[in-house]
C-alpha cells in the first residue's frame, strides 16, 4: 500500500520536453520531484514543458505547487507550460484551485 | 459554512489514534492509515479520495506551519459514528495560528518560496461536510475534519 512513490521519466518531442509523472504527488514528493524536474528544464531550456499526468493516483495541493511553480520557471525564458493528459485526481484540484484558467490541459487522442 | 451542521454527540461506534513524528515521510502513511480504517464503513472510492486528500492537507500543515520541518509529534484521532459518521481529529503543538479566518482563505500562504499554493484548508472545507479550527498561537492547533458517508 506505501510505495516509493515518485515516477518521473522524460521524453523529447520536437521542440517539447514531456515530463511524465505518476503515482502520489504528495509534499513529501514534491519536493523532491520539482529538484530534478528543474535541473532537467534550466539545462535543455525547451520551448515547451509539457506535464503529463496521466498515471497520477494521489495529488494533494501540494502538486499545484508542483505544476505553478514549473509554470513560473519556464514562463522566466519565455517557454510555455501546459499539463497532458490530468487523471481524476488531478482534474479535481485543478478545477477546486481554478487553474484550468491559468494552465493549458491538453488531451491525446483517445483520452478526451 | 454549510447549514446541515454536523451533530458530535453522535454515539462512537470504532475509534483509532495514530501518533507520528512530523516527517515528511509520514504523509502517505497517515492518510492510508485514516483510509485503511474508515474502509469498514463501505465508503464510495470516492469518499475515500476525499478523506486521505484532507488528511494529508491537514498533516502537511503540521509539518510545513506548525512545526516549520522540525521535530514535533502529530495526533490523530478518528472516530467512526453512528449514522456513517467520520470524525477525524488532528493535532498538532506546534506555533499555531494568528489568524485562522485569514489561513481558511483561499490562496492564501506564509510560505509562497515553499511552493504552497494556499490550498490546503480550501480542500479540506470542500472535500468534507465541515471543517473545524482552533489554534492557540505559541500553543498548537487542532483541526476537526467531519464527514457523512452516503447511506
């Protein structure tokens, strides 16, 4: 039931750097999430960052920490951020915080 | 705040303590262990995901405000209630709260460099039926979370 629970993987695509996530996004992995994440981003500087959080079961406010402060990151070189494919999970804070307003949510084929 | 309010007089019918350091490390072990425990009660997979994400804004706070990462040691008490009643009680002794109003608004934090976005009682107010506070500045905090399972 208590799993190491970070999962990030990364994917270029084009001009895109594709940052997958899953499991429970909690402060606890926050934190250690957005180190690497970060690292990834101010070394390649790509033109878009795109969340994918598809596998993510577990997300508590502490991921819209997670999600803002990349958006504030990449927004500093003038990238753009936008999260792919939210789970349940993750649509449901992001709705509560009202962010769909702020973060573009983009659906693959099949996962509209 | 809701109009339905919650009775407390309703009569425990299973209660458990939990108590843990305030290490990070321990979020995803205390709102499993709350989950764990209120799954005798058949709640929908739904309710559960609301229970354990209020739990672990709730423990968050301990770690991050009260204790501000140090060593401190959390208290949580869960009673299961007659009417599918959940009652979930968290403690903590760390610095409390100046201003509780000001804390339960939405977005706002102490703590923007961390990353915290403000969230944390918004969730808990909206994932539960009622959401109780009280903090003694210097003393500690205590934070009722109540939820009323479907029939």
């Amino acid at each position: 039931m208590i799993k190491k629970n970070e999962r990030v993987d990364y994917e270029t695509r084009g001009e895109s750097l594709v940052v997958h996530i899953g499991g429970e996004i909690d402060h606890h992995s926050a934190v250690e999430v957005r180190t690497g994440i970060d690292e990834k981003i101010l070394a390649e500087r790509p033109s878009r960052v795109m969340l994918e959080l598809s596998a993510v079961d577990f997300m508590d406010s502490s991921g819209l920490g997670l999600i803002m402060g990349r958006f504030a990151l990449v927004k500093q070189y003038g990238g753009t951020l936008c999260v792919l494919d939210p789970s349940l999970a993750v649509m449901k804070m992001i709705k509560l915080a009202g962010m769909e307003r702020m973060v573009t949510i983009l659906r693959s084929k099949g996962k509209e | 705040m809701k109009n339905n309010r919650v009775d407390f007089s309703a009569a425990v019918e299973n209660e458990m303590r939990l108590i843990l350091p305030s290490l990070s490390v321990n979020e995803g072990m205390a709102r499993a262990s709350v989950s764990a425990f209120c799954a005798q009660l058949n709640p929908t997979a739904l309710e559960l995901a609301d229970i354990k994400c209020a739990v672990s804004e709730a423990v968050t706070n301990c770690i991050v405000h009260a204790y501000r990462e140090a060593a401190g040691e959390i208290v949580i008490d869960v009673k299961l209630c007659e009417g599918r009643l959940i009652q979930i009680e968290i403690r903590d002794r760390g610095c409390g709260i100046e201003n509780v109003k000001q804390a339960r608004e939405p977005l706002f934090t102490t703590d923007a460099a961390g990353e915290r976005s403000g969230m944390g009682f918004t969730v808990m107010e909206s994932f539960c039926d009622e959401l109780r506070v009280s903090s003694r500045p210097g003393k500690g905090t205590t934070v009722t979370l109540l939820k009323r399972l479907h029939k």
